[in-house]
C-alpha cells in the first residue's frame, strides 16, 4: 500500500498533466484511479487528438510538465502514425490517441471498474486565501537638509 504523501504527489502530477493536456486543447480529457484493479499503475489519463502533429504536441508538452518536477518517464511508446502514443511515469500512464484509435480500443470500457476523477475539478484553480492586514501607521520620512 502507497503512503498517503506518495499518492498525494501522484495526484499533483496527475493535476499538472491534466493541465498542460487541457493547455494544448486535449480531447475528451479523462482520469481513471485504477490502483485498486492493477499492480502497475495508479492512474490512467486519456485523452483525444486532433491529428498526428496535434499526438506529437501533446507527447512534447507531457514530456516538459514531467522533466520539470524531476520525475522519471519509464517509456514512452509512440510508432509513426500509430494514432497511439503512451507516456509511463510509473505510478501513471498517460494514453493519447487520435479518435478513431480511442474509439477502437476503448480503455475506458477495459478499465469499467476503474473510479472516474473528475477533470473538471483538478482544473479548477483554487483560490487564493486572503490574508488579512494589520492598519500600519505611515512612516515619517525625514527630509535631508542641504
């Protein structure tokens, strides 16, 4: 079983995988928690492209998000107009295809028992606390005389 924090930091990268998909206009944007189904992964995020250079950009911006928080990619599986790219980073595998590719293999329905995470909900931004101020009194300032 996986420490709370581990799992914690998981979803984070999940949430900035999400975004930078989201950015660069993924399609049908989902996350699945499948740490309860499978032994290799805790989370799967699909997601939809446009075209074979729309896969490539998304693979590239996934690539960036995941180098910047220093986590290792595993693999990336990706043949020439495949219309199937993965990107393992372990304890997530990020699935990109084009739509006739998703809808021929249908992870989703593979993955049926998986819980949904809502995308919508990790996009979200959170708002910023506000802190309240004390009342600070000016400060004189003092002139130089010449």
């Amino acid at each position: 079983m996986k420490s709370k924090s581990k799992k914690q930091a998981t979803l984070e990268l999940v949430k900035l995988c999400c975004r930078a998909l989201d950015d660069k206009k993924a399609g049908d944007l989902r996350v699945l928690d499948v740490s309860d189904q499978s032994s290799i992964t805790d989370y799967l995020i699909i997601a939809t492209a446009t075209s074979d250079p729309h896969l490539r950009a998304l693979r590239v911006e996934l690539e960036k998000v995941i180098d910047a928080t220093r986590t290792r990619i595993v693999g990336i599986e990706t043949s020439l107009e495949s219309g199937w790219t993965v990107v393992d980073v372990f304890d997530l595998m990020v699935h990109l295809f084009s739509a006739d590719r998703r809808a021929h293999y249908g992870l989703e329905n593979l993955w049926k028992d998986a819980v949904e995470v809502s995308v919508s909900k990790m996009l979200a931004v959170e708002k910023p606390k506000i802190v309240k101020k004390r009342a600070v009194a000016p400060r004189k300032t003092r002139v130089a005389k010449r």
